[in-house]
C-alpha cells in the first residue's frame, strides 16, 4: 500500500478512471473495464465491445486501451503520484491489459498538466480541414511525443505515398462497405439523432455532406442511408491536412498497447496546440492491405494507426459512458 493517506489514493484513482473514459477508442465502443482495491488500478479489455468483424485480432481494441492507460498515468501524475505501471502482467489473464499502483510523491511538470488539461478537450474530427498548414516544427514535436512512448510517428510527405494512402483508404472503405457484416458491425455503433446512449458515435459527430478532400480519404458510413450528420463542414473541410501513420517494430499485443499509449499522447499534445485528427484504420482492418503499407511504405515498420492532422472549426460535444459502468470499487485488504 502507498505512504499517502487513503483518502488521497481513493481519490486519485478515481480521478484516474474519470480521466481514462476520455480516451479515444474505435467507433467511440469505450472497451475497458477498471477495478480499484487499495492503491492499485486494473484495466480490462471488454471483449462485448470488441469488433468481431473489423477487428478479429483485438489489435484496436488494445490500441484503445492503451490510449486510456495514458490518461491514467497522466492523471495520477498531474495529482502528484508516480504511476506503477505493470502492461499484461499476467498471462493466465489475457484480458487484463494493464495494472496501475499509487507510487511515491512526484512533482508534476509543465508538460505533465498540459497534457493533462487536454483530455475532455481533445475530440476526433471526421472531415476535411481548414488550409492552414500544420507547422513543420508542430509535426516535428508529435514525432518526440510518439517515440517518447516506444512507437513512432511519421509525417507522409511524398505526394505519391500520401495518394497510395488515400487510395488503399477508399479502397478498403468501398469493400466493407459491400460486406453486409462490416455494415453491420458499423451500424451497430452509430448513434441515431436523440439517442441517449454514452458510446458509439453521435449523429452530429460527422459532416452530412463532406467535401471531399484532394486526395480523398474515405470516411466511414455511420449514417448508412439515413439523413444523419451536422452541416459545419459544408465552407472550410477542404484540406486533407497533414497525413501520418504511426508504427511499431513489433506486432504484438504489448506493442498494441505502446501504440494507443502513444496515440494518446501524441493526440493531447496536438490538441494543446489547437490541432485536430481524424482517423482512418479501414486499410488497416485488412491483412493485405496492411502488409503492402507496411512493406512498400514503412521499411517494414508495422502500421497501427492511419491518421490525418489539421486545425478545424468544428467543436462537437463528446459521448462518454459513466464511470459508475466502468468502475468497480473494493475496499483495500
């Protein structure tokens, strides 16, 4: 147990779990699960809430979870508690991703709790951009946020590889949307207008009539026939933005979870400096697809995450679940 005093820790670590809901996760699912007993947090990976279609493996649930971790470490920094992380600590286990203890007194820095004051603020963008450039410099410290973490961060400068993108984006977009499971799997996500669900996403959360941006990234369909979307996209999303792709040497589950660990972080740092991202993981979602990026664009490097980063007008209120769904509290032994 921690020398700080229980009351201190109970707070902390429900701070923590309040802070870790935030994260991003695919189609807004929010697949975790978090236990507290005494000064420990332990994630779980919620497999209802996983994509059995799009997502066999649980490569984006994990990439999900890892995104919240940060905002767990974050959080437990911002108050002043170093956070003992354990990823996967036990194999008989599977689905519990990570543990987190209350450590010692640390001192958080400038970084820390601007960071940390980015996470209800932070959303995804599902359209164009404006036209002005993300700083060369801005791009330059996303990449140091990324390695930071153990994974990497590269802006796609080449026209032709960000058109490759693109291409293989829509292409991939266009065949699932064939696939009657895929659409399903989607549908099963989207949120019709009025909804009172905490997941999935809203119908505002999306242009009704995108612009389509030169090269053209494919969006995904939450609509589905229906007259669903808001209308702030309709003068200023015509800008692809910058395009990047963020990597792992490895592809494994832990390496899954480095890569939301370092999504997170990457995402908290852009939207301090008033950047958005939008994301596209639809070429990612199928093996052939993935392995000719991988191959052909990344020297080998496995993709985790196909995103584009911009600065946009658009504020849409975020869907988050209560904690009191996530959380289970147990009295410390």
């Amino acid at each position: 147990m921690s020398a700080h005093p229980i009351e201190e820790i109970i707070s902390a670590t429900r701070a923590a779990v309040q802070a870790a809901v935030w994260a991003p996760s695919v189609h807004n699912t929010q697949p975790w699960s978090f236990t507290v007993e005494g000064d420990e947090i332990a994630m779980r990976a919620d497999s209802d809430r996983k994509l059995r279609t799009g997502d066999a493996a649980g490569r984006e649930l994990l990439i999900s979870c890892g995104a919240a971790l940060t905002n767990v470490r974050l959080t437990l920094r911002r108050l002043g508690h170093e956070p003992l992380v354990r990823v996967l600590p036990d194999p008989d286990r599977p689905a519990l991703v990570a543990t987190v203890r209350v450590g010692g007194t640390v001192v958080p820095d400038e970084h820390t709790v601007r960071l940390h004051a980015e996470i209800e603020r932070r959303r995804t963008h599902r359209a164009g951009f404006t036209e002005l450039p993300v700083p060369e410099r801005l791009e330059e410290t996303l990449a140091a946020q990324a390695a930071a973490e153990g994974a990497r961060l590269t802006p796609i400068r080449a026209e032709a590889a960000v058109r490759v993108l693109a291409a293989l984006t829509c292409a991939a977009q266009d065949v699932q949307s064939q696939d009657r499971l895929f659409s399903l799997e989607v549908v099963r996500w989207a949120r019709p207008p009025g909804s009172t669900r905490g997941d999935g996403v809203p119908a505002g959360g999306y242009p009704r009539e995108p612009r389509r941006t030169r090269p053209h990234f494919a969006q995904r369909d939450y609509a589905h026939g229906h007259p669903w979307g808001n209308d702030s996209d309709q003068f200023f999303g015509t800008s692809t933005g910058t395009v990047a792709v963020l990597t792992t040497r490895g592809d494994s589950r832990e390496d899954w979870i480095t890569a939301g660990q370092a999504l997170q972080r990457v995402l908290l740092h852009a939207s301090a400096y008033g950047l958005s991202a939008a994301f596209h993981t639809q070429a990612l979602e199928a093996y052939h697809l993935r392995e000719f990026i991988r191959q052909e664009l990344l020297s080998g490097e496995y993709p985790q995450m196909i995103m584009r980063l911009g600065f946009t007008f658009d504020e849409n209120a975020a869907v988050r679940r209560p904690v009191s769904e996530v959380l289970e509290e147990r009295p410390p032994h």
